[in-house]
C-alpha cells in the first residue's frame, strides 16, 4: 500500500495536479491578503461576475453548459468571475485553432465527393441521403460505396484483427489513440510497429497527453523517436489553470497502407482486450473498414499530424491514396461515411449524427453508451421516439469506472423510462463501445460517447454505416449483449434514496463541466 501511495505521489499526475492546485491557492490567498480593500473588492469583483455571466448567457453554447457556469459564478462572486476568466472564457488558443483551420482548408479538395454514391443513396432512400448530406456538409467527409466492412467486438477480437493487419504493412502506419497503456496489448503491438520501421515503413503515432497521463511515462515520444516511430502529443497537458486542457484527442484510429482502417471504443490498453478485470468484463466495439472510405480516415489523421508536426504540412497527400498500394477494384458493401468532430467549429456533428438517426427511426433505435450524461435536446428526442411508438432501448454499465459519473448516468434513467424507453445495465461489467443501430439499414460504430465531454469538447470520429452487412451485426451483437443484462424499471428509478437523489440533482447543474 505505502509503495501504490508513494508512487502516486511521484506520479506526473500527481505533481501536474499539485502545480494547478497550487495556483488556484496563490490566488485565493492573494485576495485574501488585499481584504483591508474589501468593500472595493468585492464590488469589483462582483461586477466581473455579473460581465461573466453575461457573456455566458450570451454565448452561442449548450443552455447546460451555460447554467452550469452561471449558477458558481453568481454563488461565488469574488471567485466566480475570475474562476470562469481562468477556466471557462479561453478553450483553446486562437494559433492553434488558425492552424486547424488552415489544415482543414488545405485538406479540403482531397475530399472530393462521389456523385454515383450520392445518387444511388438519394434513390434507395430519400432520408438517409439528407443524413448523409449533413454529414459531408458539416464535418467535410464525403459519402462512399466501395468499401467492405467487418464488426469487432470485444476487444480481444479487434486485437487479432488489428496485429494481423499491421503485419501486413508495407508502406506506411498511421495510428491515433486517446489512451495507450504499456502492456499486453501495447507491447505486442510496439514490436510489430518497430519491426515495420527497419523494413521502412513510414510509423506515424499521435496519442493524447491527458489520455495518457497515467498510462505513459513523461516524455513517451522521445523514446519512440529513439525506436524510429514518428511521434506526436496532442495538446500537451501544462500544469495551468486554462480550458485548454478540456480539448482532447479521444479519436481512435489506424490507418494501414491507405487502404485498412479502424475505428470504434477500444483503445491501446490492456482492459480493453479484458487481459485484467479492471471494472469487470470489458465489453467494447470497434470497425475495420477496407477500401475507398479509407481515404477519409487518412486526411483526419493527416490534419491533426500537420498542425503537430508542421514540417510535414506541405507533404503530398497523394501518396497515401488507397489505390496507391491497392490497384485491384474494392469490394461493395453498402454505404459507408466516415465523419469527425471538432470542438472548435460550432458544429455538434456527434450529437447531430445520434440525432438524425433518432428522429428518423421508424421501428426502433438500439444503443450502447458507456456514459448516458446527455442534454435537453437528446432527452426530448428519445422520449418522443418512445413516445411516437419506436422501440428504444440503451445499454449502459452495471459496473463503473467512475463512481460520480455512474451516478449521473443513472439520474437519467427515471424520466427516460417513463416516457417509454427501455434501459438496460450490462450485469458483466463495463460496456465501453458507442453504437447506434436503427430499423435494419443504418448504424454508426465510433469514439462518441453520450456525455458533454464527447458531444462538445473532444475530437472524436466515426463511421455511418447503411444499408450492408455490419448493420445487422451491430444489431445481432446488441440483441446477444441483452441476454447479459438486467432491465431498469420504473420501479427502480423510484426507489432510490433522498441523499442519492440530492447528490444526482447537484451533478447534474454541473455535468457540463465534468
């Protein structure tokens, strides 16, 4: 026990974390020792509060989010301005935004749309190609037809899958994760990754700073550099009190040759592959995809790796076309669009992606989310499908990896399953993987989870999937993974008791900021 403690201690988390809270003390004590002017103060202060919230109220976000900064803000008029100034005001800085800006513009006639896919969407079904016309429209990925895909589920197959795959390359490897953790998993894959750069293959990895904050020592990239794999850290986390450290890269992608790719919930660590009973058994989703689909998950990639590493913005993108390595025609399995989100650009295109598949259900809407923390908008339209007489049910875990977070989850259960709704908690464990399923035909695999963070903050990614074969076995997965799981009632939501009720009510005012 005292070796666990005096690690943690010693830990980047724990130092980074002492740092920020070390600032926040030097603030208030500042204050503190200006209290002989403390009428002029707290008038002062008070104003810059009530500007904050002003300036929030007025702001083009979520009304949660807004609520959830005005009601400290006016609580604590001496902190709360300033806490929001430090905090709240700045998300990321106006270079870097520029720069995915710019990164988005130069990418853009890469992203050339297919006028026979759009076509032959707009004829098979009116609704789906509006969908799919948002899609391209507002994240820029366009809509394809030869492309092959498989469903993977649980991790432990989308690991064979994807050691299979890299031992297949020959060119080059792009890989982006939110989380990589030093073990079974990592380490098989590492070895591969290495054997691959004597051959000369061209390694690329991107991982996020904060995902990995406890998972990788400091300075991770430098020994990959060492290894010959090119490597970059998203948004590295500094021990400062700014929003920034709120934009995370939790997007999981790897690319191979130009022409394989994944995408789903499963990152690089070894409780996703259930190589430990972490929070029970993990159950987890991901999506291999052959063909010219590819070519929409190598830009993603190719954009944040410019803004990163900006010697290779200027590089030809040409090379990493997947017909470049592939000359052979690619299968066709229905429609398939890749799509990613930003948190810089106004756009919800996550949430909108649920949203759309919501609304234009007919029968039903099947779901899996590890976290269901979500706003007004997603609550009204679940309710009105059930309401309209659309079969919708959600999984979500029995087993948390987050106490406060399961209990937030678990305060939307109530008006959820008054209205009709069926919810269900996965009994094994966790269930990590983001799946929507709906009436036979569409589906979307990806890294979007049901909560603030995924739906306003992070980058994250996905694949809209209609009319072919991974649509079915997203719903048959589903179906199997209820057989595993117990059924919330009314009854249930009633019988919760008045402290854990108050406790719900209070985090959720602040579930935006959480």
């Amino acid at each position: 026990m005292l070796k666990k403690i005096g690690k943690f201690l010693t830990s980047r988390m724990a130092i980074v974390g002492s740092a920020i809270l070390l600032q926040a003390v030097i603030l208030v004590l500042t204050i503190w020792q200006l209290s002989e002017y403390y009428v002029y103060l707290y008038a002062g202060f008070s104003l810059l509060s009530l500007i904050a919230v002003l300036f929030v109220l007025n702001r083009d976000d979520n009304p949660s989010y807004k609520l959830a900064w005005a009601i400290p803000i006016m609580l604590f008029p001496v902190f709360g301005g300033l806490f929001y100034l430090f905090f709240g005001a700045q998300r990321t800085t106006k270079r870097f935004r520029q720069e995915l800006l710019e990164a988005s513009v130069r990418t853009r006639p890469y992203l050339t749309a297919d006028p026979q896919a759009k076509e032959h969407l707009a004829q098979t079904s009116r609704s789906r190609y509006n969908q799919s016309h948002y899609i391209t429209r507002y994240s820029g990925f366009p809509l394809y037809e030869h492309t092959s895909t498989k469903y993977l589920t649980p991790g432990e197959e989308k690991f064979q899958c994807l050691v299979e795959e890299l031992k297949k390359a020959e060119h080059f490897i792009f890989l982006e994760y939110f989380i990589i953790e030093e073990g079974i998993m990592w380490n098989t894959i590492l070895d591969i990754l290495v054997e691959k750069v004597k051959a000369g293959v061209d390694v690329r990895l991107i991982y996020d700073d904060v995902g990995c904050l406890q998972t990788l020592p400091y300075k991770y990239n430098e020994k990959m550099e060492s290894l010959g794999i090119r490597c970059e850290v998203f948004n590295p986390f500094k021990p400062a009190l700014k929003a920034i450290i709120n934009n995370r890269d939790h997007r999981k992608i790897a690319v191979i040759d130009g022409h394989t790719a994944f995408t789903g919930g499963i990152n690089l660590a070894d409780e996703y592959i259930n190589a430990y009973p972490k929070h029970g058994h993990w159950k987890d989703a991901s999506i291999l995809i052959k063909g010219e689909a590819v070519w929409s998950f190598t830009i993603m990639f190719l954009q944040v790796w410019s803004v990163l590493r900006k010697e290779d913005a200027s590089e030809d993108y040409e090379q990493f076309r997947p017909h470049r390595y592939h000359e052979a025609p690619f299968e066709g399995d229905g429609f398939v669009q890749p799509y990613g989100d930003c948190p810089l650009d106004n756009e919800s295109v996550g949430e909108n992606v649920y949203l759309n598949i919501i609304a234009k259900a007919r029968n039903y809407v099947y779901i899996h989310t590890p976290y269901l923390i979500v706003d007004n908008e997603l609550v009204t339209a679940l309710k009105l499908a059930a309401k309209s007489g659309v079969d919708v049910r959600i999984v979500t875990p029995h087993i948390p990896d987050k106490w406060y977070v399961h209990l937030m989850t678990r305060s939307y259960y109530g008006p959820l399953v008054e209205a009709g709704v069926k919810i269900y908690e996965y009994t094994p464990g966790f269930i990590h993987s983001k799946i929507f399923v709906s009436d036979d035909d569409t589906a979307t695999v990806g890294t979007i989870n049901m909560d603030y963070r995924s739906l306003y903050l992070h980058f994250e990614c996905g694949l809209w999937m209609c009319r072919n074969s991974s649509v079915g076995e997203v719903k048959a997965d589903f179906l199997k993974t209820l057989e595993n799981c117990q059924q919330i009632t009314l009854e249930d939501c009633r019988n919760v008791k008045w402290y854990v009720r108050f406790m719900q009510a209070l985090f959720r005012v602040f579930a935006p900021l959480m």
